[in-house]
C-alpha cells in the first residue's frame, strides 16, 4: 500500500494549503493511480459470510470488500463483493445473506489494475466498465488498495477546493421556510 495518510475533518481542509499548486490539465491523467486518496481494502475469504463482510462494509463506510484465496492481504485476489452484489445476488433473489458464503454472491476474477497504472487508466475502468471500485493490485495479484468513484471526486476536487468547498448551503436562490395558508 502506498504510504498515504488519511486526514479527516479540518485537519485535511488545512493539510490542502500546505500542498504545491498542481495545474488541473491532461498530465493530471498520467499520474500514477497510487495518488488518488484510496484506502486499504477489507479482505475477506470465500468462505466467510456475506453478513460479516456487509458488516464491515457499513462499519467502515465502504462499498467494497475484496475476496482473496486466503483471506488475507498475502494472498491472490479472487473476488470482489459490492453493494451491488447484494442488491442483485441477496436482496433482489430473497436470500438470507446470515449463512451464505461470499463465494456465491462476489465477481469472481474482478477485473483490476496493477499498482503502476495511471489515473487515465482508472478513469477508463470506471467509465468502460460501469465500476464504481476498482481493486488495484501488486506484480503477484494481492491487493494493494482500491480506488472509488469517491476517492477520484476527491482528487479533482482538490484541484478546485475553493470552487467547491465554499458553496452556500443550498443551490439556487434562497427558499422561503414559512409556510403560509391554514
């Protein structure tokens, strides 16, 4: 995993002033994939539930938990498990995820990138492929980390802090909150 601190609250809001200023332009997509802000994945196994891996996906706040051979960051990925995975293969078919092994609800050989890949070609997963996550992984398919829509908007958000950041609370014009009538 790249060394990479993950800053929260006002800590990263500041944290962003004391960054070199970058020129938001096609080089941006060259960039290595380990610069985008992505964290390390939960790693389960195949034979673990689908309720323990939903657990953890809900505590952590993620969308995504990667499946390898043997559970653990060491061995090969063999899986993903998303939120979709349990609309579509738990929920949509009225199954009770309690004892269900994640290896009949993950995408098995997901598709992934190594730890070289630029940000073009994590833009071109997400766009081609319809993925939300994408695990990235090392020269023997471990899992490094995975990259979410999330982690890209953050990226370019970057790019744009006062832009974005300083918005009112509302879009548009203010909206009346009394209300009239009986």
């Amino acid at each position: 995993m790249p060394d990479r601190e993950v800053l929260e609250g006002d800590e990263a809001y500041f944290e962003r002033d004391k960054r070199e200023e970058r020129v938001f332009d096609s080089s941006l997509l060259q960039e290595s994939a380990k610069s985008l802000p992505a964290r390390k994945p939960l790693i389960f196994a195949e034979g673990d539930s689908a309720t323990e891996a939903m657990r953890a996906m809900q505590r952590e706040r993620r969308g995504c938990v990667l499946i390898t051979s043997d559970g653990t960051k060491k061995g090969r990925l063999t899986g993903i498990f998303t939120e979709r995975d349990v609309l579509r293969r738990i929920v949509d078919r009225g199954r009770n995820p309690q004892g269900l092994p994640l290896k009949e609800v993950m995408t098995t050989d997901p598709e992934a990138l190594p730890v070289e890949a630029s940000v073009a070609w994590v833009l071109n997963k997400m766009a081609v492929g319809g993925f939300r996550h994408v695990p990235v992984v090392d020269d023997m398919d471990r899992p490094a980390f995975v990259i979410s829509v999330r982690d890209v908007v953050e990226f370019l958000v970057d790019f744009f802090p006062n832009d974005v950041l300083n918005l009112p609370p509302e879009y548009g014009p203010p909206r009346s909150t009394k209300r009239e009538g009986a």
